[in-house]
C-alpha cells in the first residue's frame, strides 16, 4: 500500500491511503466561511451568496454542505450564532466570527498558501 508523507509547519502527517476530495474540500469550505465572516455577521443564504460572487461563480456552495460545517464551526467555537431578522424580515440565524475563529483563519489561510504555492511549483507555474 502507498503512503502519502505531509509535512506542514514542522509536523509530519502520514496518511496510509490519499485523503478524500471531501475531507480536503471540508477545510477548505470551513476557511472560506471564515473569511466571508471577517466583513461582519451573516445567516448562512448571504455566506453563500458571498462566496459564489467573490469566487465569479467558480464556487457554489450548497445548503448540504454550508450548514453542518457552520455547526461544525459553532461547536469548534470559531464562530458564534444568535438568531435575528434577515434582509426580508424573516426570522434567519447569523453567524459571526469568534477571536478564536480569526486565529484559525489566519493559520489555515497560511496552510492554503503554502500547499497552493508548493503544488503550483510541482506544476511550473512560475512566483511573482
């Protein structure tokens, strides 16, 4: 069997099988909302609505995923809820992003462009 050897900020991770586009895009999902959140609360329609218009549209995220990973963001306690009116006075949960929360972001926006820029040296793009 192959493994796969990762080495991100002096810690050796060795996985015994690939990691699932899932489990990678989980992470990846989770950053995004954060960063969406440093503007100020949000209810999960408009986390969405931000993401797909920030990426033009290259990224959807659909209600299946958004929602357990803003659950899972709550229970981690980067980011905290409290229900409120939305922009059409209907009754709409947002979220806003914890201290703790931006600490993450910052670490996992680190991560992302460390392993971004390692797989665009792998790939001959060149550094500007």
């Amino acid at each position: 069997m192959l493994s796969i050897v990762i080495r991100v900020e002096g810690m050796i991770v060795v996985l015994k099988r690939p990691p699932e586009a899932g489990e990678i895009l989980q992470g990846t999902l989770d950053m995004l909302i954060l960063r969406t959140l440093v503007t100020g609360p949000a209810h999960g329609h408009t986390i969405a609505r931000v993401i797909e218009s920030t990426s033009e549209n290259a990224l959807e995220v659909e209600q299946g995923s958004l929602y357990p990973a803003l659950h899972r963001l709550e229970d981690r306690g980067w980011v905290s809820s409290e229900w409120g009116a939305s922009e059409n006075n209907r009754r709409a949960k947002f979220y806003r992003l914890t201290n703790k929360g931006r600490k993450e972001l910052s670490a996992a926006s680190g991560r992302w462009r460390r392993m971004t820029r390692a797989i665009g040296l792998i790939l001959g793009e060149s550094l500007e």
